[in-house]
C-alpha cells in the first residue's frame, strides 16, 4: 500500500485518515464480516461506560430526511465485561483501536482512563463528552452534556491526561453557541485531537398517533443530512486550535472526506454510512487511494486546510 | 450473510398497493431460513438512506421472493424497478423460526402481511414433517389485507379468515378464530408461529401461555444497520435487551416483555365487543 494516506493523530501514525464512527460500528466483529477491518486507519468502539447500561426505550431509531435519528442512550456492558469480552477480538487487529468512554463523573473517567491504560492493545482514548441521549453528571456541569461547557470539558481531559499517557480525543457536540470555545478549552487542556462532530438534537413526530416517533422523545440527528453544518463547524474548529481534527457527519464518499479535509480536518469518521452500506469505509480508503494517484498528490495531509476562500 | 447485487427476474403487481419481487440469487435460495428476512437498498440516492428490511416470503428456483407493501416512499420507489434491474440486498438476516418437529399440529396465525414469512415457513414444514396437519389463520382490516390465501390452499393447509370490518371471514379479530380451533386439539401436539402487529403478537403470547401451547413470534422494530451494531432495534425479553435484527425477529413467545401498548384497553374493548 502506498503511503499516500498516511497521516498522524497525536502519537498514532493511521495508515490512512479513516476510522469507524463510535457507536456505528460495535467493536467491529460484525462489520469484520464484511471487509477486512484493518484496512480503516483506526477502529472507533461504542461508548464504554463505567456500569452496564440498558439504554432508552423503543423506538430508538427513525430515519429523517437524508438522516436518521437514534436515541440508543448509550446501552453496553460497562467496562469490565467490554475488557473481558472484546480482548481477544480486539487484540488481534493490526489497526490501531481506539476505545470510546463516557462517564457521568470525573471519578468514572478517571477509573476508566487508568483501566484502559493498562491495555496495550488500545491505542487511543475518545472521551464522548457528547452524547445528546444520556446526561453527563449534575455534579460535573450545570448543562446536560460535557461538551456544553468549556470548564468541565477542560477539567475531563486534564483528568484522563493524568492517568494515561495514550493519545486523548475529545469528541464535541455540535449542540452549543460556539464549538470552537470548547476546542479551545479540550485543546488547553492537553486533547491530542478533536473529534466533531457529534449528532445534533433532534426529535421526530407521528401525526397519526399525535406522538413522538422515539421512545426517548429526542435523540441524535446524522447521516448526510448534517454534513453541512459538519463542515462548517470543522472549518471554525481548524482556524482556532493546531490539534488535528477528526470530523464526523454525513461522511458516505471519499469526496465527502475530501471535503473535510479541505476544510481543516485530518481525519475522518465513518458513521451512517456504515448502515446503510456496510463497505463504506472500505471504499472510502480506497477512492481516497485513487484519487491521490490520479491527482499525484505524495501525502494527502498536504490538502489539510487547503480550501481556497 | 452477504452483501448482494442480485437481480429483478420477475415483477408481480398483487394489488394496487402490494407487489412481488422475484429476485435471482444462489446463494439467498441456498442460506435463507423460514423467518429470516432481507434488508433492500430501496433508492440510489441518500433519500431514502437506509435500507428496508422484508421477510423472506418464498425460495423459488432460482433465489427467493419477497411480498411488499407499498408503506411508503422506499416501497414505492422499489414498486418501480423493473425485470432486470438490479437491486442491492443484504441476508439473510436475523434469527428464524425453529421447526418443531414432533408437533403435528401446526397453527400459523398471520395479521396482514404477516403471511409473508408464513408461507415460507409452511412450505418448510410440509417437506420436513409428512405428518403435519397445518392451520393458517389469516386476519386484516378489510378483505383487502387478505393475501396468500390461494399459495396456503396449494400446501393443502386449512384455512380461516378474519377481518375487523366483517367484509371476509369471521367478523372480529383472528385470535378468536384461534381459540376456537385450539379447544379442539391437545396443546402437546401443537405450536403456533405467528407474524404481525404487536397487540396481535401479544395477544398470541397470552393464548400461549394460558393455554400452555409453545409459540414463537416474529417481532417488527425500526431497523437501522439490521446486523446488530447500530442497537436500534433492542425490544426488553426475559434475558434483558435483545435486538430484533439479530437476536430475532423469532422469538418464543415467552421471552418476550410485553409494553403495554396505550391504547390496550381500547384494544380490549373492541374485542368484547366483537
């Protein structure tokens, strides 16, 4: 392979900029599959919590308008039955697995970061501090999600720095006033990256019924429905912090990742795209193989940025 | 499972708003389980995005067949395509239903198109168990969300219809043709598979369990990714979430914990009244 993708992430060298979206993508054994998983730049978990959650009542899932909205809440198996049943699995892939956590207190981040810092085959840290379907703590923040506040979004990373050495990745909501405020603030407190975007509010209604389609009421707009305002807050983001940026929205082709990438972005996360076509990542990689040949570009991180305004 | 691209070799309007799709595919016909359902890329475009997941309703000779309702924009563009055009398909997905094979007494029981995997489910069953004495029973609104009915009389199955209106069959809803049926038989030598709406399917899980007969029941949910990542679909069962493109979309009856639907007492009502 050729490398013409490569690109870095913090103290991760990705073999191409393209990685599955947490919660999109379960540990990868389904999608597996499919393709050959390490043929992405690094594989994204669902979001770990510290205890088993059940997640939200159904429906939790309702397509939109080029979009869908999910309101899972976060269901999984907490962090000690992940480790031990995603260990073998995971262990084994050449990708680099990059373990996405959510907390709702400084006390779980910091239990969970010195956990999977222990765990050599993780490679990388992506702190949800986004998730529009669970609330993250009272104690942490007076708004609902992390990510709402440029304090407690700062206090987060500076705990889980402490604890591990391994590449952090703040995962910001696109559900605020100003995202490049807590860019600042994640790039501050030592995030090696910055994941954005995550799904917008959003909520669907059944006239029928006189009800809301989810169970949830409200959940997560993606898909490429929100690819623009993906783009925009990824180019905001780039003009105000160095980091690399690690966008997410509405990916489904390389030329949609191109996009980003002229935008300010390093990377990228593939998310719905992923259900509505499993492959997708896959032939992302390698359109974006293609196209560096075809336009004889060396390293693609030479279009980082590079949209000309 | 697999991704497909599989192609359109015969095309059927049933009615004004349901039709067949005949698709060709070795490997659907060679995998697919009574039960089991596909997942069809519906548009070229993002809108609609996601696929649509359909019950497999037959493996004919050269792939398998799919009974559609026009629900929507995404059936009514597959309502478009033609013979020879192909179409993206991913299965066959989910768990099936498990035959039994030591029950002779088999009772279908299907509300509108949930005679889709019925039928395929029949057809296994007559070739697997000489001795199967096979009751379908058949419920919808109207007259017009009767199907199948011809496809069944070919299995030499026995027939009964129910319809809310009346305009068909029994006037009322098909669990009351059920129970007339099930107080003939001995509930040892019987088991009920069942498909449709989840009051139906409820409704079912009672009868089951007060009548002691085992049943096994095909759930719906929204679908997103319909291979168990997305976690969408996760209904609540004796043995915490499961997901129904996974896990399901046949459950045993009793597994499943029932929502109380709103509206049950309304439910209810309606059929005291009937």
């Amino acid at each position: 392979m050729s490398k013409a993708l490569e690109i870095k992430i913090g103290k991760l060298k990705l073999q191409n900029p393209v990685m599955s979206a947490s919660g999109t993508f379960g540990c990868g054994e389904e999608i597996n599959n499919f393709f050959d998983i390490n043929k992405l730049g690094a594989i994204i978990t669902k979001t770990i919590t510290m205890e088993k959650r059940q997640g939200n009542p159904s429906a939790r899932v309702v397509e939109t308008a080029s979009g869908m909205i999910n309101s899972i809440g976060l269901e999984g198996p907490g962090i000690r039955n992940f480790l031990k049943g995603k260990k073998d699995f995971l262990k084994k892939l050449k990708t680099h697995v990059i373990v996405s956590i959510s907390a709702t207190s400084v006390e779980d981040f910091k239990i969970m970061t010195e956990l999977l810092d222990e765990q050599s085959y993780i490679k990388a840290i992506e702190l949800n501090l986004s998730c529009p379907n669970v609330s993250h703590g009272k104690t942490l923040s007076k708004y609902k999600l992390i990510a709402q506040d440029p304090k407690a979004t700062e206090k987060i990373i500076k705990i889980a720095k402490k604890y591990t050495k391994k590449t952090l990745i703040a995962k910001l909501s696109p559900n605020v006033t100003d995202i490049t405020e807590i860019a600042k603030a994640a790039e501050n407190a030592g995030a090696d990256a910055i994941s954005a975007i995550n799904t917008l509010t959003a909520m669907a209604v059944n006239v029928e019924k006189r009800r809301p389609v989810l169970g949830n009421i409200f959940g997560g707009l993606s898909g490429p429905a929100i690819k623009p305002v993906a783009l925009k807050m990824v180019y905001d983001i780039s003009k105000k912090v160095k980091v690399p940026i690690i966008a997410i929205g509405g990916i489904i082709s390389a030329e949609d990742a191109l996009e980003f990438i002229l935008c300010g972005a390093s990377a990228v996360q593939v998310g719905t795209a992923t259900f509505v076509d499993p492959f997708t990542g896959e032939n992302i990689v390698n359109d974006l193989e293609k196209y560096c040949e075809e336009k004889k570009i060396e390293n693609i991180s030479s279009l980082i940025g590079a949209l000309v305004v | 499972m697999k991704q497909l691209k599989v192609k359109i070799i015969k095309k059927d309007n049933i009615s004004d708003s349901c039709f067949k799709l005949s698709l060709k595919s070795d490997y659907l016909k060679k995998t697919a389980k009574p039960g089991q359902f596909v997942s069809v890329k519906c548009s070229d475009t993002t809108s609609p995005l996601l696929k649509r997941p359909f019950g497999i309703h037959k493996v004919t000779s050269h792939g398998i067949e799919l009974l559609i309702k026009k629900a929507g924009k995404a059936t009514q563009l597959l309502s478009q395509k033609k013979e020879g055009d192909e179409i993206i398909v991913l299965g066959p997905l989910g768990q099936g239903f498990e035959i039994e094979h030591k029950k002779n007494d088999i009772l279908l029981v299907a509300g509108g198109y949930g005679v889709v995997p019925l039928y395929f489910l029949a057809d296994q069953i007559i070739k697997k168990n000489k001795g199967a004495k096979i009751k379908v029973f058949i419920g919808g609104k109207t007259k017009n969300d009767i199907f199948c009915a011809e496809d069944f009389k070919k299995l030499k199955a026995e027939l009964y219809f129910s319809t809310n209106d009346g305009s068909y069959g029994h006037k009322g809803f098909v669990t009351s043709v059920l129970m007339k049926e099930i107080v003939k038989l001995e509930p040892k030598n019987c088991v009920i598979y069942a498909c449709g709406p989840n009051p139906l399917l409820m409704a079912i899980s009672d009868i089951s369990k007060e009548e002691k007969i085992k049943a096994q029941v095909s759930m719906e949910e929204y679908l997103a990714c319909g291979i168990g990542v997305c976690m969408g679909c996760a209904i609540e069962t004796t043995q915490g979430k499961k997901l129904v493109c996974k896990d399901g979309p046949v459950f045993n009856a009793e597994e499943i914990l029932w929502k109380i639907p709103e509206n049950l007492n309304k439910a209810i009502d309606q059929r005291i009244n009937l």
